[in-house]
C-alpha cells in the first residue's frame, strides 16, 4: 500500500474537523493558567487509535488523551490514512480532549472507498466516543501490580448504510460499542527500556470496524471480544510494538478475520508524533487477505 505524507492527509481533513480541535484549543486554554499544556512523561499518552480514543491504531488503552496530567487538560488531533493492496482507501480525522487525566471526550470522521467491488461507492462513518479513568495510574503506580483502568463507549453511525451495508445483510445503520482496557507500563523492565502493555475487551456488533454496517443476518447480537497491544521505547522517542483485535462475524456473506498490526510510533518533538504500521486486515467485503501501510499522525497539547 502507499501511504500518503502527512501534509496531504491534513489537507483533506472535512471543515468540521479543524473547528472542533480550534474549539476544544481555546476551550482548555481559557480554563487553566498558561503552562496548561501537560507535565506527563512522553509517549504515554499513546497514539490516536482508528476509532478517536487515546491509544494504539487499533485498540483504546486506559491512557486519557493529551499531555495533561491529573490538574490539566489536554488535547490531541490526528489524521490517518490507509490504502489495502485491493484498492481499499479509508481517510480518517480526529481529535480528543482529555480533563484532568480522568476524562477523555473524542470524534472522528472516516471515509472508505469500496474500491473495484463497488465502484464509486464510499461509507462515511461519524464516531463519538468518551472514555472514563476508574482505577490507578499505568506510569506512576510502579510500586503496585494493579494497571490503570478505564471504561469507554464509543458511538458510530454510518452515513451510507443504505447502500452496501444493507445490501450484505447489516441490520444497522448506527451502534454503539462499549469497552473496558487496562494498561500496565513497566519502567525500565526490558534490558533497561520501559514496556508497555494493554488488554481492551469491547462488546461490539460492528461489521468490518462499521464500514458495513452493524449487527447481520447471521447474529444480531453484541459479542465481547478482546483487543491487546504490547510496546517498548527502544529510546524515550521511539515506540515498537504489536496489536490484535479480534473482530465479531455477523454477516453470511462473508467471513471477517481478526486484525493485526505490527507498528513503530516516533515522537520526534513532545507535542507530534508519527506512527507507521503494517496492517493484517483479512476478508474485507469480496477481497481477502488485505494488508496495507498504515500512517498517522498526532498533534498533542
């Protein structure tokens, strides 16, 4: 897959986009003093998963977004883009606001291209979601077992239901799903580099992450699955690691296959980062076996 720069990617984020991040920017920095913009270590904040929330590509983590710590705000805004060796092509923008390193608030916007098995068809997907921090601190409980645990939801309507979705057997346009993470960091545990690690279970009826609707003709039902990341900072401004997210199979039309990415995140100043990664996605609609580059990049405040 090619992977475009990330200029481009910027370029086409949609209007709404860039008037929400400016609206949560000004929002955070009227509320606090001017130092507002984080006191916490680099790189544990995560990256900005698929979805908006604070995280790895694929799956959420219990860590709140943006550099605020526990009397700060924080804020973060992103753009990623993916293109599958069959055509496939999903833009996504996003941003989030985390208050206080308790809660986080986030959204995001994708556009997916059907390729070849639908020409000129596209499934435009809006996703909010809010996440809650419930039980310890992932860095600074080092002298306890327990991670840092939090609950979030995240609600998805697809814009283009009506079209392929329906048509493969989906039963909704719009769901939502609900998740629970956990995320351990461990400092110097590797031959001297801190590791991290996160377990997400999320109960979820989404076809294909939502591209193809929700819910199907083979189950209807919420499945609770599990979604893991491993990381380790080779350096303090660079992130290796590893995801998998198993994924419900709700339509009879196809089997969906679990995703997997092996990934390496840079942060090359406190407030960028840059993740590429390469991704397993399986059967999507009539291709199978779809791999693809994966990048993004994050701005955090």
């Amino acid at each position: 897959m090619h992977a475009n720069t990330v200029e481009a990617l910027l370029c086409h984020a949609p209007a709404r986009i860039p008037a929400f991040v400016a609206c949560i920017t000004l929002a955070s920095a009227c509320a606090v003093p001017p130092a507002w913009a984080g006191d916490r270590l680099l790189a544990t904040s995560g990256v900005s998963q698929v979805e908006g929330a604070a995280g790895g590509g694929l799956a959420p983590w219990a860590v709140i977004a943006g550099l605020g710590s526990s009397d700060q705000p924080g804020a973060s805004a992103y753009a990623t883009h993916i293109r599958t060796q069959g055509g496939y092509n999903l833009n996504i923008q996003g941003a989030a606001v985390g208050v206080n390193n308790r809660v986080e608030l986030s959204m995001a916007r994708w556009s997916f291209k059907f390729s070849d098995t639908v020409p000129g068809e596209t499934a435009r997907i809006n996703i909010v979601g809010a996440k809650v921090r419930v039980l310890g601190d992932a860095l600074y409980d080092q002298d306890r077992w327990w991670p840092q645990v939090s609950v979030g939801v995240q609600h998805k309507d697809n814009e283009d239901f009506g079209t392929v979705p329906k048509l493969l057997g989906a039963v909704r346009g719009a769901d939502t799903d609900y998740y629970i993470s956990a995320t351990k960091v461990w400092l110097g545990a590797a031959w001297g580099r801190n590791v991290l690690a996160n377990l997400t279970l999320r109960a979820t009826r989404a076809n294909q992450f939502g591209i193809l609707g929700f819910g199907g003709d083979k189950d209807d039902s919420r499945s609770v699955l599990p979604e893991a990341s491993v990381a380790v900072l080779l350096r303090d401004d660079l992130a290796l690691g590893a995801e998998w997210r198993v994924k419900p199979d709700k339509l009879q039309a196809f089997r969906e296959d679990n995703a997997y990415d092996v990934f390496l995140a840079w942060f090359p100043h406190r407030h960028l980062s840059l993740t590429a990664a390469w991704l397993e996605l399986g059967n999507i609609a009539n291709k199978a076996s779809q791999r693809s580059l994966y990048l993004s990049a994050q701005v955090a405040f």
